[in-house]
C-alpha cells in the first residue's frame, strides 16, 4: 500500500511560519493586505474568493475584494490595477484568471507591479525563476508541488523526475525549481509518444493534464513516486485527479490524493507570498 503524500500537514507547517512572521509584521505596524479582482460572477471565482477569505481571516490578513462587470475593457482594468499598485494599504495583487476573451492579458500581466504579484504573472517574475532565483514570488501550484516532495523527504538531486504539463503556469517553472535541486528532468505532454514507457522509467512523475483519471497502471511500477496536480470531474461527477488513484493506491511507493493533496497547499502558497510582499513594502 503506497504512502499517502496528504497536503493537510504540509500547509499546516507554512501556515505556522506565517502566522510568527505576522506577528513580527504587526510589531511594525504592517497588516498583509490582499487585493482580490474578480471579474463578473463566475461560481468557481466566486468560490475561490471565499476560501481564500477565509484562510486569510484565520491568520490574520486582510483582503479587499475589487468586483467589475466582466465586460469591462482592457483600460479600465489597466486604470484599477495601477490604483493598487500604487495603494501602500495593499501588500499583493491577485487576479482572477482566465480573463474574458476581450481583455488583453498580455498587458494586464506586465501591468501588475512585479513587487505585488504574488500569484506570479509578470515575465519578471517568471524570469528570475528560469535564472535560478526562487527567493522571490512564484507560481503557487509548483512552488506548492515542491514543498509537498520536500515536506516528506522525498529525494530529488540525481533522480528522474518527470513533468506531464508544459504550461508556464505549471509544467516549466516546475521543471526549473527540480533543476535547481539537481533533479534530472523531463518535460512531457498530452502528445508526447510511449508516454508510459517514459513515465515508468521515472522516480518520480508529476501529472497536471486535466484529465480525470487518466493515468492508470500501465504508466508506473512499485517504486513510483506520483505527484498528481490536475483537478477535474469524473464520469461520476466527483472531484478526481490525473490519476486513477483507487487503483494505483496498492500498486505504488507514494502518491498525492485529490482532493487533499497539492491543492490544499496552493493556498497556503498564495497567502505566505502575501505575506513575504508585506515583508519587502
């Protein structure tokens, strides 16, 4: 039976840091203080917002959600962005994305202040990740990835890891930040060939595809490591990752659940780049 990689415990462990790091920032006088913009009246925004409400309540940050009509245009947008990042009352910035087709996301990304980014759109950010410099914000689901396979210990340096994404949202931030601990790293994708073959011959495989259980036991062996950070829903309705975790849960050495997993550590990831944003004001 395979160890089961909870995230619970591994947020639980950030969440602590935070909360003595805001209390030395309240010594100071400073109060982390996120900017939320959500566009329109999207049900898993709307729910995304609550959660993170919530979690900011319970540690002490405060938030201060900004609303518009999703048909809002690109300047308008821009005008509200620039507001914040000139607003001292405010430690980080986060949008909701996807944007509506008719905003410009480029733009929007190069206009948040890269010292308010803390869910790590602007290019500046991302590059100081490609150079190496993970002292700085960066995309929570990687960074949330990483500290799940370092909470429990898990080797890096040496072994194959391998990655099923190739977004800059997930898979290639992700394959910099395993570099960086020396890990031997291979990017995959949804039209990668013998993609079995390739992921059974890993020590460790990290799937976000997004789609509900598709990996089963032809893609790992008994020694599997597996990180499974794609969220999606099965025939059945019910929340599922990448892969088909009942039945791989005999058949490896580690895996990630879903939900309960990554996905309960991204939050955690999030907050504590607020609070690091506060640090640096």
């Amino acid at each position: 039976m395979a160890e089961v990689l909870k995230g619970n415990v591994v947020a639980n462990k950030i969440k602590e840091k935070m909360t003595e790091d805001i209390e030395q920032l309240g010594k100071l006088g400073k109060i982390p203080t996120l900017g939320i913009v959500r566009l329109g009246q999207n049900p898993g925004d709307i729910s995304y917002e609550k959660s993170i409400i919530k979690n900011c309540d319970k540690l002490g940050i405060e938030t201060k959600v900004f609303e518009k009509d999703e048909n809002i245009n690109t300047e308008e947008l821009i005008e509200l962005i620039e507001e914040l990042n000139h607003d001292n009352n405010i430690s980080g910035i986060l949008v909701f994305r996807p944007l509506p087709k008719h905003i410009d996301e480029e733009i929007i990304t190069n206009t948040i202040s890269p010292l308010k980014d803390v869910d790590c759109m602007h290019p500046l950010n991302l590059e100081k990740i490609f150079e190496g410099d993970l002292s700085g914000f960066a995309p929570c689901t990687p960074k949330a990835a990483m500290e799940v396979l370092k909470y429990y210990d898990i080797p890096l340096e040496g072994k194959n890891v391998v990655v099923v994404n190739r977004s800059m949202v997930v898979g290639k931030p992700l394959a910099m930040m395993l570099l960086e601990e020396n890990a031997t790293v291979t990017i995959c994708h949804s039209r990668t060939q013998n993609l079995n073959e390739i992921t059974n011959n890993a020590d460790v495989v990290v799937v976000a595809l997004g789609r509900a259980k598709f990996f089963d036991e032809s893609y790992f062996n008994e020694k599997s490591v597996i990180i499974d950070v794609g969220v999606s829903l099965d025939e059945d309705g019910k929340l599922s990752g990448d892969v088909d975790y009942d039945k791989l849960l005999p058949l490896v050495d580690k895996i990630t659940p879903v939900p309960g997993g990554v996905g309960s550590v991204t939050t955690s990831i999030l907050l504590s780049q607020v609070v690091l944003a506060c640090k640096n004001m």
